[in-house]
C-alpha cells in the first residue's frame, strides 16, 4: 500500500491531505472516502477519514470509520483512545469507557487513556461504572465469570509490588478481560463484609493497577496513591452487584480473613444459582502452621472446614497441593461435602515488563560483581535462615572474594528477625550478602538475567514462582526436592535433600566453581523449558468452568455430615489450628442475611427475623426436643422463636430476656419435621451494650443442640456444659 501511496499520492491523497491541513474537514472527508472506495483495506485512511468526521461535528459517522480501521488495526491502542473520544463526544460514557479500557488493556501505561478514564469516573461516574458493570446481556448458558479481588485491593491498600498470589491473580484476570474469549460476561468484584455482600470494580482500574503494580514499588507515588484511592472510591460507591444467573464466582487469591464470606455466598447462591469456584495457592498453614501466625492458622482452619459445602471447584495450583487438600480433607473432616479439585498449573511466562527510566539504586550497586539471586519474602516458612547459615559457611570455607554475592529480593514478613539479626551479627554476611527490599518487576527481569546462577528454599510450597521465572531467564535453579518445588521447577531445576546443609553447600560450591557444569544445565533448560502464556492458563481455568455444566436451578442450602442427636453446636468462630466439621457446622447453622459475624462467645443476630438450620440424622424419629442458649443484648428484649412449616398446633415461643442475661430456650419439634430443622428468630432492635455507640442486634445465640424429646441424659448434659465449666476432653 506504501508503494500505491507514493504513486498516487499527489493525486487524491494529497489533495484530502491539504484539505485536512487547512482544516477544510468536509473536503478532507470526501476526498479520503473517494481513496478508501478503491482501497477499503487501507486502515490509516480510516482513521484520517474519522478524524475528519469528527472534527465536522459527527462523531457517531467517526466511530462508523474507526470501527472500520479496527478491522487491520485491532491491537492499536492509539484507535481505542479516538474511538473513545468519539463516543464521549456522542454522550455515549459506557462506550467510551469501554474503549479506554481496551487502550489500557493493550497498553498498560497508557498515561492518556488512563487520565481519560479518571475524568470519566471523578465527574460523578463512579456509581454509574460499577453498576454499568454488570448491566449486559446474558444469554442462557453462556458462560459469565466474576472474579473476586478483593484480597488483590487489600494488598494494594498497603503494597504495591506484588507477591505469588497477588501475580498469579493480576496476569490471570488481564487476558479474561479481552474481547473474544471464553465467557460471555467477566465482572470484577470485591467483598464488602460489613454489608455481607459484593461490588462491582471497574476494570479500568484494575488495569491501572496492575500496570504500576508491575512498574514500580514505591505505595507513596502520586500516580499510584491516585489510582488506589480511585479503586476505594469506586468500590464504596457501587450498588450491590446482581450476578448474572448461574454465574462463576471465582477467588484466585484468599478469603479466609473475610468476616462472614461464606454466610453471604450462601445467600448469592440461593439468589443466582452461583457456582463458585477457589483456587488453592497451598495448605501451608496446616501443613507447616508454625511458620505462620496463630490467627491466621485458625482463619486457614475455618475456611478450609467450610470448602467442601460452598466449592463447586476447587483448583489446586500443583498436584502436590491437590494431594495436601485430598488428605487433610479424608482425615480431619470424614463425611463432608467434597468438591472436585483440578490442578491449574502455574507454569507461564513471566510477562515482560519494560524496565524503568531509572535504576533500582540498590540492583545499580551490583554492577559488575558475579552474584546469586533468591527471590522470596523474608519469612520462617523460606527459612532464609538455613541458606544464610550454609552462606557463612561457605565464606569461612573459601573467602568472601571467592564466592559470588548473595542477593535476597523480598520485604521481612512473619518471623524474619532471626534471619535479619544473623545478617546485622554476622561481619562474612555484611560484606557477602545484599537485601534487596520492594524490587518492581521493571527491574526483576534485569535481576534475574545478571544472576550467576538462582536458589531457592521454603519448608512447604503450592508451587514457587520463582523458581519458574528463574528458568523462563535460562538459568541453573537450585531448590528443595519437596512440595510443589518439584512440579514448579519442571524437571529442569536442580534440588537438594530438604534441610541437608551438606547437600546444599556441595551444589552451590558446584554451580560456583565449575563453569561448565553450570553453562551445561543452562544449555539443558533453554533446550527443555516449555511455558504456557498466562493467557493460555486463563483460557485453561475458563474452560473448565465452561465445562462443568450449571445445575438445574439454583443449588440448595449445603448440607454437610449430619451429627448424632444429643451433640452441642456452638455459633462462636472457633479458634483451633486444625480444620474440623465442628467448624463447618458452626458456619452453616446461620442461613439468609439475619445475622451479624461469629464471635468468640456465640453471634448475635440482626434486628428482625434470622434463621437457624441444623441437620438431623437420618435417624432421627419421632419428637424432639431442641435447646438455645440466649444471651440478651444491653436492654430487655422480647424474643420469639418459631418452626416455619411445622404445620398446625406448633406454637411459637415467646421469652423476656433480661439485659445482659443469659437463658436456656426449649421447644418441642413434632415428629416428622424433616432432615433439616428449621428455626426462626425474631427480635426487635436493641443495643449491643451500654456505649452509645454500640450497633444494634436482636439477641444473641451461644448454642444449640436437638435430641429425642425422653433423652434426660442430653437435656442435663446440655444444661450442665452451658452453666457449669467442665474441662473439655482431650
């Protein structure tokens, strides 16, 4: 088409060129549409031709051209910006939008496309982004998705550079925005706790986002400040989002510190027949829970309890994690829903990023020294310790000048002291080993193609990122032979015998001294190294939603392992390091939105009307008795409790409470009430306590418990254990 231009461009072109330059738009116009009559594949003409129209006032016509210039030009960014400035000019927000997304989605540091986009958001837009979020059309049995992010915006309200889980969700939710793939409809979504329900984020932010989030590191920059509390304000300001029915609700990052998440996934369920689905990063809590904090064991411990009667999915990042979950699951929780699990393999690409204009001051440092690279957060569980112990031995052993400097990237995360102290104690380490704190991905890359050789090392992986990334780059990996590592490092890495220092040492002197047998195994993995794009692993996760087909209409309420008559179920948020069925029962005893948060004590329920379902044995006959234990709120309170359905003659039961009391409830359930009992709660507003402040609840409920209406053992059993302290049984 060059050559056709230079021959024929004095003739129509330039002349539509001149009338352009005049300004002389009408004339520019018919004189491009003459060219494209005999040359319709000529996509720059296009856009002149729409530039032209535009500037006559038509910007509707202008889209008409541009839309034909996409046709050639589909991953130009700069046509997305016009386009949307078209439709802006035609009053049309969503359309805009939608194209200064795609500008953001094919070039992620798109200051113009992104500054476009704010504006639209900041003139009042942002309650109308969210909700036009999930506005659209879908067809029976297409496919929707909605992401959940909201362990993605949580990171980002203190971070910036991402650590494995918050990448492994950026690089899989990027592609499922693009036109053209598997599902019809992808929202993105984060979970609002307080009102027990999710909001719509608009993905131009998550673009935003995850742009600077690859750029750079520093949480205190304007641009990235801006886009954080763009991404706040946007999400406040949503509506409920209404899923699309018999949609995906997918979590690529974690839920457990999520107050009451599966108490309002219940409750989605039952609306839109949602199916939901949980990625599995790894059972490290469980299965290593002295290298995390005890609290967050004890979240790890509920959520886990409660997957097998919310999942319909689960995805385990490595079959080395699908095995942790089978067996945790076969022998702490027997007899509970179990969903199938399918391994999503993390084994991508890393995504290029361009590196910045200026260098990490501390990565400039290394220039010229020979150095080995671990990449990992300082924490117990990537016992930093055990390589830093090896390190000093090693320069004992043969000199500081001889060996390669140590560089750690990664911030100090839970237990990293003592790792910390022997670098600050320790002269050898000073001098031999650098920590390289929030290192963007700008300048990861660099990182890892300068290394000498990568290492890595962890108590317990669901795959290792960087041990992957590190072959992507074509060098030797050395890393335990334990966990996901093994799978992450696709027969290439090299792997010593967990915690054996002489194992370690030996290949790391190797990998140091013997040139040859390094450039060996780097020639063996730039000769075996075969990774997927992350596009391909998020057509993977959306193609096994696409094939496991929606049931027919909504799913009902979950019904785990029903106990034995007799047994005490507590409403508190059981604090234990292990997963159990009492947690999960715990859990679903509260159905519909009548209930605030679990505490430790029991959970008090909404002003109104809440309910309560226990599962029965399929042995249970005849009438039976069931027990509450009460606790008033700060002001005397009316209580009524009722069986929904029991049929004539089963009168509800009416209770005083006294302030701050606490009392037993007992009602008779007429035989034949079904293998769920049901129990309505109602209760008029009252104060939580005597501060002013306080929320308001209706009453709370400590416990509860059902047997057979002659079983005298159970009533005093029940009785005992609620008035008296016993010491439980081991």
């Amino acid at each position: 088409m060059d050559g056709v231009r230079r021959s024929e461009g004095a003739g129509v072109l330039g002349e539509a060129d001149r009338r352009r330059d005049a300004r002389d738009w009408r004339g520019a116009a018919e004189g491009y549409a003459a060219w494209l009559a005999q040359h319709p594949d000529d996509w720059g003409i296009w856009v002149q031709h729409g530039h032209c129209l535009k500037e006559q006032g038509d910007p509707l016509a202008a889209v008409a051209s541009y839309r034909q210039a996409e046709r050639g030009l589909a991953e130009d960014a700069d046509l997305q910006i016009q386009i949307g400035h078209a439709l802006k000019r035609a009053g049309d927000r969503a359309g805009a939008r939608a194209a200064y997304a795609r500008a953001l989605d094919l070039t992620p540091d798109s200051d113009l496309a992104w500054r476009e986009v704010a504006t639209l958001l900041a003139e009042g837009g942002l309650a109308e982004a969210a909700a036009e979020e999930g506005a659209g059309l879908t067809l029976l049995g297409d496919l929707s998705v909605v992401f959940d992010l909201s362990d993605l915006l949580s990171w980002f309200g203190g971070n910036r550079a991402p650590s494995g889980i918050q990448r492994v969700q950026m690089e899989i939710v990027g592609p499922a925005l693009r036109p053209g793939g598997a599902a019809s409809t992808v929202l993105l979504a984060v979970f609002d706790a307080e009102a027990g329900l999710w909001r719509a984020l608009p993905r131009e932010i998550f673009l935003r986002l995850a742009s600077l989030a690859r750029a750079g590191a520093d949480p205190l920059d304007p641009a990235w400040r801006e886009a954080v509390g763009l991404a706040r304000e946007a999400v406040a300001a949503a509506p409920e989002l209404v899923f699309p029915q018999g949609a995906w609700l997918v979590n690529l990052g974690s839920s457990w510190w999520l107050r009451d998440y599966n108490l309002a996934l219940r409750a989605a369920k039952a609306r839109h027949g949602l199916r939901y689905a949980a990625l599995v990063h790894d059972c490290g809590p469980l299965v290593v829970p002295e290298h995390n904090a005890p609290a967050m064991v004890a979240e790890f411990a509920r959520w886990f309890a409660g997957l097998g009667a919310h999942a319909d999915l689960l995805l385990a990042v490595s079959e080395a994690t699908r095995k942790d979950i089978e067996a945790l699951r076969a022998k702490l929780l027997p007899g509970l829903p179990a969903p199938p699990v399918s391994v999503l393999r993390l084994d991508a690409q890393p995504v290029r990023v361009p590196p910045a204009p200026r260098p990490h001051p501390g990565i400039a440092a290394l220039a010229g020294r020979p150095y080995a690279l671990f990449v990992g957060t300082l924490e117990s569980r990537k016992n930093h310790l055990f390589v830093l112990n090896a390190w000093l031995a090693l320069t004992r052993k043969h000199g500081a000048a001889a060996l390669p400097l140590l560089v750690l990237v990664g911030r100090p995360g839970y237990l990293s002291d003592p790792a910390l102290a022997l670098l600050r104690n320790a002269p050898a380490l000073r001098d031999g080993v650098r920590l390289l704190v929030d290192v963007p991905d700008s300048a990861l890359a660099g990182l890892y193609e300068g290394a000498l050789f990568t290492l890595y090392n962890s108590f317990h992986e669901g795959w290792g990122l960087p041990v992957t990334e590190a072959l992507s780059h074509g060098k030797a990996v050395l890393a335990p032979d334990h966990s996901g590592l093994l799978e992450a490092g696709l027969g290439l890495a090299l792997h010593f015998r967990h915690q054996s220092e002489p194992d370690f040492l030996e290949a790391v002197e190797r990998l140091t001294f013997d040139a040859a047998y390094r450039h060996a195994q780097e020639s063996k993995v730039r000769a075996g190294l075969q990774l997927r794009a992350w596009k391909q692993v998020t057509e993977d996760l959306l193609g096994r939603l696409s094939a496991d087909a929606p049931a027919e209409g909504p799913p009902g309420p979950a019904s785990p392992l029903a106990p034995p008559l007799g047994t005490l179920h507590r409403l508190a948020e059981i604090a234990a390091p292990l997963p159990s069925p009492e947690m999960a029962l715990a859990d679903l005893l509260r159905a519909g939105e009548g209930w605030h948060g679990a505490e430790e004590w029991g959970c008090w329920t909404r002003p109104g009307r809440a309910l309560l379902r226990l599962p029965l044995p399929a042995s249970a006959e005849g009438v039976l008795r069931l027990h509450l234990m009460l606790r008033g709120p700060a002001r005397a309170q009316r209580v009524t409790l009722a069986m929904p359905g029991s049929g004539p003659g089963a009168e509800p039961l009416v209770m005083e409470l006294a302030a701050d009391s606490r009392a037993v409830a007992a009602l008779e359930v007429p035989a034949g009430a079904g293998r769920v009992l049901e129990l309505a709660i109602e209760a008029d507003a009252a104060p939580e306590s005597a501060d002013p402040a306080a929320r308001e609840v209706g009453v709370g409920v400590v416990s509860v418990m059902a047997c057979a209406a002659q079983d005298l053992a159970a009533r005093l059993a029940y009785l005992e254990r609620q008035r008296f302290i016993w010491p439980e049984p081991v």
